[in-house]
C-alpha cells in the first residue's frame, strides 16, 4: 500500500476517475472490448439492458444470493431479468447511471485499474466475483461504495420482492382475506361516496360453496 | 356546489387548459389540507398530484407492488452518492398514504427555535391549536392503547423502562384499524386516516377537482404575478409523459409537492428566492440497530410505531439530538437495508422473524454550523434530483452515541444480540460489548442511514435573506405564489412531521382564502 506504484494509481483514481468520470469508464472503449460471458436469452425481451448487461446482472444475482439451502436459486427466480425491469421503471438519468455502472463493473480496464484483473467480470471464477464484490463494498474510494449500493439494491429488491422467496425466512405474507381487489374506487361525481371509504366495515360472510367442508 | 371528480392521466385523452381560483400542486399533508380549506371557502380549486390515484382495491400489501406505485423514485430515492435512502410517498394522498401513522404536535422548544433564530411570530402553538383539534377529531388521532403494541415496539418499550428512559405510547390517527402492520404498503382497509380516505374525498365532495399522473413542470410567472401552471400528463402505466399536457389558470398557485419536489419545481420555473431554494433542507437522518431475539418478534406484524422516546432529544449545547421508535421490517426492505455480503444476508433473512429493529432519528437543523441538505435540478433528470446532504462531526457524535444507547435498550430489553448496519456490521453478543461501537468507521457510506421525514429547502420567515416564504407562507418575490408544504419548515422538528405540516396547511388554508 505504501509503494509508490500504488499511491499514484490510487491518486488517478482519486483526481481523475471520481463521480462522472469514472462512470464514463462504463460507456465502453479500452479494456471493454473484452467480450462478456454472455447468458442464455431470458425469457421474455429485455427492456433496459443489454444482453452484456444482462450477464453482469445475472452474475451479480448468483452472487448477491448465492446458491443455498432452502433459498430459491437467483436463476430459479430469474432476478436479472428483473432487475431489467426494475431499471426500465426508474428515472432517465438513473438508468443511464445504472447501465455505466454495470458497463464499469464488467469494464477489464477498471477492474485492472482496481484490483489488477484483466478479464471482465463474468468471465472472473465465482469466489473471484466474491472478492471483486468485497473490495468494491470495503474500498477506501467512496464511490466504489456507492456502487455496490446501487448495484446490491437493485437485484436484491428483484430476489426479494417475488413471494416465491419469502419462504426463505419463514416471513408469512400478508393476512388472507383482507386485501379486496374488487373494493369499489370511488371518483366523485354524481356517485355517492361508498360507505367504506375512511370507515371500514367487515365483510359480509361468503355462503360456502358448494360441496366445501366447513 | 356539486361534487368534483377524481381524474387520472389515462383519462385525459388530449391536451386542455383549465381555469380556476386556485391550482395546487401535490394531494399530500400540506396540498390536501389547504385545498380543503379553500374549497370549504367556496372557491373553486384544482389539485394535481403528478403520482397515480392508488386505493385499497390495489393495496395488496406486497412490497413488489407498494415500491413502484406508492413511493417517490420507486422507493429508491437517495442522496447522490448513496449515503441516504430517503422513503418518500408518491401517489394521491402522498406521504399520508404510506406513513406508518405517528401524529404529534410541533414540540414548544421547536416554536421557541423557530422565534428565536427565524423571527417567527404569526406561527405558534397558540395559532395552531385549535386547527390540530380539528384536525384529531377528522382524522381519529388518540393514543395506540398499550395492550395492542406489538413485540418490535414492546422491546423499545421495556428497554426504556428497563433503564428509566423517558418513553411515551404512539398517537395514530386511525379508525377501526386492524393492526395487521401493513400501513407502509397502503392501509387496505381505509382505516389509516390518511388524506386518500379523508381529506380529499370530502373535499371532492364539496366541489375539489383531482387529476392524477399530471406532473407539473413549470409556474408561469411574470413581473409579481403567478398566473397558473404548466403539467405534463403522465401515462399511469409507465409513469412516463404521454406528450400530452395540461395547463391550469388561476388566481393563486400553491406548492405543495413537499421537500425536495417543491423546491425542483421552484428551480425549474426559474424562481431560486435568491439563491436559498433547495438549500437548509432537513432530513432527520436515521441511524439503525437490529436485535435477535430467542422468541419471535414478527416485525412486520402489528401497528408500525406505537411507542416513542424523546429522552435525547435535547443533548445539550453543540449536539444534535435524537428521538427513538421502531420501524416495520419487511423482507424486501430488510434484504435491501442490511448491507452484508450474500451468504450474511442470506444468514440475516432466514432470522426475519426473530429480528427487532431500532431506529434513531438525529433532529438536525438546529445547530449553527448544520447546512442539511442541498437540492438541485439534474441536466437530464425527470423526476429525480440531486440531493447532497453536508455530514458534519456533530451528525456522526449523535449516531454513534444513539446506536449505543439502542444497543443498551434492546439488550435490556432481553436481545441475545445487537448489530450495526455498518458495511462491517458491528456484532455485539452482550450489553459488555457495545463499546465496540466506539471502534466502528463513522463516515457516509461506511454505515447505513436512511430517513422518511423531508423538511425545509423553502423554508419561511420574515426576513427576505434568509427565507424563502414569508411568515404566510407567500413566496417573497410574488404576490400570489404560496408554498404549503414541509419544505417551509425552517429546521428538522423532533417529531414525525405529517401533524406539522396539517396543522400549518389548515392555518394557511384559511388565511389564504381570507385574501381572495
């Protein structure tokens, strides 16, 4: 840490590659030419990334939730695909910032320049993603760590966010019975607001239907 | 008059211009109040709020589906480096449709500040009183009973007693609640006594107007006079403009989009009050204990926050101070706050259930040197800010000492054991180790914090320097321009703000109309 050699190159990256301008780095050119482990297509068209960054987000999904007991499988629940969609919901100049950011992560050039790696990404070995991962979320560069925030919350709100996972933590799901999806929905007008509007009143019972148990 | 109606942006098939005595913009704490006032004052008003028009027939209390439609930049709003994670609602009703439903009255020592710092004299607790009656008995607020606290606040509950900390019971303002935990989702049963199921309803009962999925982009403005607004009309599927637009005349425009909206409105319609537009915004950044238990907690089961401390509110000169509760814990919210690598969060999520979560939240604004947050437009940005929020080593002193003191609190409260949400998270196995904090790194983005309170960044006074409003609320610089939002709080409050801000939007309601 204390070598010459190094405090200069954590000097370019201090001066030179901070904020916009290291994002930048994920818009291609250099290194980037390296090509990506590509992923089998998903299921239904992407809608923000690109098939290369789709891979990144795959990868990042294996990682972020690793294969493990009783947990559905990042693939399983096909988390890179969306944690496509959640990017195409998000403000244009998030997605932009986004699609840089994986560009960045996946960049050869970048990863040389942080941790001497020469090959993209996803064509790293899992417990080298692990370590890539590590030193991005532990960098003394605060923007690394920004990154890693972004990148976790957004595929971890993709792995999470789907009830087929709540069976990892024994969490129930909501109470049955309460939600009404066929509760009126009230617009003013000549229609008299419905009584259960600010006020709610219990169901009336549901006969039973036929050929139930009790 | 006969009624209004409640109309959303896949209705508005072409481009229109409306008239009216009033335009305001934002259906939250503060637009919904003073569009009630107005509309009781016979005038005729329209309310444009730019988030969708979302009810208990789509409250189906997943956070897949709250996120997106409830919350302000689908729940991920930030500050730009990360550093914060504001939760910020978005929808008609706005903050009211998804808080978890803590009312309380401005504290004294707050007025005392505001009178003191920002020559407050038309605004106090006397003023204000007999609004806040009215506004409890509309909105059901009493005291969450001690026998229906769930076990995540009966842990903050017992520490404090435990210790012989202040502690006091929740007031909320609901009715008929079913205390089934889910009010950041959307109350599916209309029992939150949200501006959703109250306010604007019987406003549009008396003749209020709604458009939903419009976003306003521009205050059409020229020499002292407002003379309405420019909005692009959202399409409520995509959340993205359709390219049709809708325009509103009126005598009198009033913001009410909240902190960080209100004043990027005010940006982009080039009305800056001299430069203090978006600055002195207010966050009351929020530092996080967790606790296991040995017995289930359920923290994502029963009424949110229903108990309170104000023990450290006033830690004396030159500190900030904080006040204690608890929040829900979900699992996508959980997965998403805790920041440990794959397997430790995995390790985390399968303990959900045992899982207690203690919140801190720092009343900033009230120090000398603080400057909160700043607020900016971004050269491409639609919906989303540049918010940079100014740490300083008072920030840091108060969370490090608040996470000991929760840590104390849930242990004595029966935690086997305590973590930080550090990137490191700090492991605590009993009371004898929460020394470990000391050693811990506090600094931005080396410890999680987030907030769900947004104040200031417009905020009033009586001195054109330093304000942005004056003491009516009216814009210095126009004569018909009003901000009637949380934006105008002068510095974080010390309490959750939604009382606040309905007793300052009742009060300016009606003093607004008086001038029309």
């Amino acid at each position: 840490m204390t070598s010459p050699a190094g405090s200069s190159r954590r000097t370019l990256l201090k001066r030179g590659l901070l904020g916009t301008g290291l994002l930048a780095l994920g818009g291609g050119g250099f290194l980037a030419s390296r090509s990506s482990k590509l992923e089998p297509p998903p299921p239904e068209p992407l809608k923000a990334v690109s098939p290369e960054q789709y891979a990144v987000l795959a990868a990042l999904a294996r990682r972020f939730i690793p294969d493990h007991p009783g947990f559905p499988s990042a693939d399983s629940r096909h988390t890179a695909l969306a944690a496509d969609r959640v990017i195409s919901w998000t403000d244009p100049s998030a997605q932009k910032e986004t699609l840089q950011l994986l560009g960045l992560f996946e960049n050869a050039l970048a990863g040389f320049l942080f941790g001497g790696r020469t090959r993209p990404f996803t064509q790293l070995s899992p417990q080298e993603q692990d370590e890539v991962l590590d030193e991005w979320r532990t960098s003394r560069i605060a923007v690394r760590r920004t990154g890693w925030l972004a990148l976790r919350a957004i595929v971890v709100s993709a792995y999470y966010g789907q009830k087929e996972t709540w069976v990892v933590s024994g969490y129930p799901g909501p109470p049955a019975g309460i939600h009404q999806p066929d509760a009126p929905e009230w617009r003013g007008g000549d229609t008299p607001r419905p009584p259960g509007l600010g006020v709610w009143t219990e169901p009336a019972p549901q006969p039973a239907p036929e050929g139930s148990t009790p | 008059m006969s009624a209004g109606h409640i109309v959303t942006g896949d209705e508005l098939k072409e481009s229109a211009v409306l008239e009216a005595d009033a335009v305001v913009v934002g259906s939250g704490s503060g637009g919904a109040w003073v569009a009630h006032e107005l509309v009781r004052a016979g005038l005729k008003v329209v309310l444009l709020e730019e988030g969708g028009y979302h009810t208990r027939r789509e409250f189906d209390l997943t956070e897949a589906r709250a996120f997106p439609n409830l919350y302000q930049e689908l729940g991920s709003r930030t500050t730009d480096d990360l550093s914060i994670t504001l939760l910020q609602g978005r929808s008609v009703g706005g903050g009211t449709t998804v808080n978890w439903c803590a009312s309380f009255r401005t504290p004294d020592r707050i007025f005392a500040h505001w009178q003191k710092h920002h020559g407050l004299e038309a605004l106090s607790k006397e003023s204000l009183a007999p609004h806040w009656d009215a506004i409890e008995k509309r909105l059901h607020i009493a005291e969450w009973p001690l026998e229906l606290v769930n076990a995540n606040n009966k842990v903050l509950w017992d520490g404090l007693g435990a210790l012989g900390y202040e502690r006091g019971l929740i007031r909320r303002n609901v009715n008929n609640c079913l205390n089934i935990g889910y009010c950041g989702m959307g109350c599916p049963v209309d029992a939150k006594q949200s501006m959703l199921v109250t306010v604007i309803p019987d406003a549009v009962e008396r003749g209020l107007d709604v458009y939903a999925n419009v976003s306003v982009r521009r205050i059409v403005w020229e020499g002292r006079t407002a003379s309405g607004v420019e909005a692009d009309i959202l399409d409520p599927a995509t959340n993205k403009p359709t390219g049709r637009t809708l325009g509103v005349k009126a005598r009198v425009v009033i913001a009410s989009g909240g902190a960080i909206n209100t004043p990027a409105l005010l940006l982009r319609s080039q009305l800056d009050g001299r430069g203090l537009v978006g600055r002195r915004t207010w966050l009351h950044p929020v530092v996080v204990t967790l606790a296991e238990f040995e017995h289930d907690i359920n923290a994502f089961s029963g009424a949110p926050q229903s108990v309170y401390s104000h023990h450290f509110v006033d830690r004396g000169p030159g500190k900030i101070g904080f006040f204690l509760e608890v929040p829900p814990v979900h699992p996508m919210l959980a997965a998403i706050v805790y920041p440990g690598t794959g397997a430790s969060s995995q390790a985390l999520m399968q303990r959900l259930p045992k899982m207690q979560a203690m919140l801190a939240i720092a009343v900033d604004g009230l120090l000398p040197e603080e400057t909160g947050a700043t607020v900016k437009l971004r050269k491409d940005g639609y919906g989303r800010h540049s918010i940079d929020y100014a740490f300083t080593p008072a920030h840091w002193e108060a969370f490090r000492t608040a996470c000991k003191e929760m840590a104390k609190i849930q242990f004595a409260a029966g935690a086997k054991r305590v973590m930080s949400l550090h990137l490191e998270p700090v492991v605590m196995e009993s009371a004898k180790e929460i020394d470990k904090l000391d050693a811990a790194p506090w600094e931005r983005l080396r410890v999680k914090v987030v907030t769900a309170h947004q104040m200031g960044g417009c905020p009033m006074g009586a001195d054109a320097a330093t304000a942005v409003v004056d003491q009516r609320l009216r814009y210095f610089g126009l004569d018909n321009l009003y901000v009637v939002d949380g934006s105008v709080l002068p510095t974080g409050l010390g309490v959750n703000p939604q009382e606040t801000i309905f007793g300052i939007a009742r009060w300016a309601g009606n003093q607004i109309a008086g001038v029309l």
